[in-house]
C-alpha cells in the first residue's frame, strides 16, 4: 500500500496490490498439479466535486494501467483494476448513471492467460452512499462510509 502514488501524471490518495496464488500438489511440492494467480489493483482519489471530465479522465487511466501492471503469463487467471473515487457530493445524476453502466474487460490469448476487469467504485461521503460499477457490485458495502 502507497498513499501519495503518482501514475500517469495523476496523483491518488492510496494504492493498494493484492497478489493471491493457489497451487494444487500431488504427494510432495515438486508434483505441482495447477496453480493460478489473481491479482487487485486499488487506485483511490478524493475530490470535493467531480465532474463528468475528472470522470472520463479516471477511467482512461484504469485502461491504461492494464497495460503497465498486467503482465499475463500461463498461471495468471484474472486480475481486477478498481478505481475508488470518494467524493463530498455528487450532483450530477449523468455521473451516476455513467457509473452504473461502466463495464470494460480484457482477456489474454482468447482468456487462456486470464483476463482482467476494471471496476469503478463511486463514494457519496456526505449522503454515505455507495454507487458502483456492473463488476464492482460484490465490494459495494466494503466502501460503505
């Protein structure tokens, strides 16, 4: 975890990576039947207000991001780029809407080098409310405030 992490000209709050690995063994460690890894990579910014521009800018990122953080290889399953944008008030019902309605994944060699999602979580900090992306759904009440 990183607070003031700069990627891409733009500055987060917080970066956090998780890096989970499963291996399948048969009698001893050196019969390694399958393994497989799954990774999260978590961008957070605040902003007093956000506008559909700071928006639009955020989500160019996290595509962009796919291609200096996901390295796909025969034991990479998946990987999830999560963009956490924590906002005092959001106004603009189109913001929502284009939140809601956010989708975007990528797979490796037609998925057998995995794939990767990219989720957008949306915090309301003064109605402590939590919109998300289509993919984001499972971590909604984790951002809870």
């Amino acid at each position: 975890m990183e607070e003031k992490y700069k990627y891409n000209k733009e500055e987060f709050d917080l970066f956090a990576l998780s890096n989970i690995r499963n291996e399948k063994y048969m009698a001893t460690k050196r019969i390694r039947i399958y393994a497989f890894e799954n990774d999260e990579y978590c961008f957070m910014k605040y902003y007093k207000s956000l506008n559909e521009d700071s928006l639009g800018k955020i989500i160019d990122i996290l595509k962009i991001s796919i291609n200096d953080y996901i390295k796909p290889h025969d034991e990479h399953m998946s990987s999830t780029i999560t963009g956490i944008l924590a906002v005092d008030n959001i106004e603009d019902s189109d913001i929502i809407k284009k939140v809601k309605k956010f989708h975007y994944q990528k797979s490796f060699a037609l998925g057998f080098k995995g794939w990767v999602d990219v989720r957008l979580v949306l915090v309301d900090l003064n109605r402590k409310d939590v919109i998300t992306s289509k993919r984001a759904k499972g971590v909604e009440k984790f951002y809870l405030p």
